[in-house]
C-alpha cells in the first residue's frame, strides 16, 4: 500500500508524496530536497517535520481520504 504525505512546494502549492518511490531527502538551508525515481522537488518542510509525518500511524481510508496527519 502506498504511503502518501502531503508536503508544500517552494510556491507554497500543496502536493502528495509516495514515499515509496522516494530515493533521497537532503537538507537544504530553506527547506528540503526531495529525489524520486523521476526526478528532484524542493519543498518547504524540514528533515525533522517529513520523518514526523512518515512515522504517523496508519489508517484506513474512508471515502476522500488519502492519507495520514
């Protein structure tokens, strides 16, 4: 199952990530990198609020929902 968290971009757009397809999340002084197996996206969370969202607890999916805060 695949595990999406919603981040935002450096133009504050909101997006959802599949962190199973994610390679590397390096730092960046205003935020993060984020590289996949397509390509790179910056984003404006920090290491430390990306690692909180992908260690929340999952649940089941009602409806509209996609995925955990």
């Amino acid at each position: 199952m695949a595990h999406f968290i919603k981040l935002h971009g450096t133009d504050n757009a909101e997006m959802l990530f599949n962190l199973d397809v994610v390679v590397s999340i390096d730092p960046l002084p205003d935020g993060t990198m984020i590289c996949t197996r397509w390509g790179s996206t910056k984003v404006r969370e920090n290491l430390d609020t990306i690692l909180s969202m992908s260690s929340s607890p999952i649940t089941s999916a009602t409806g509209h929902q996609l995925l955990n805060e």
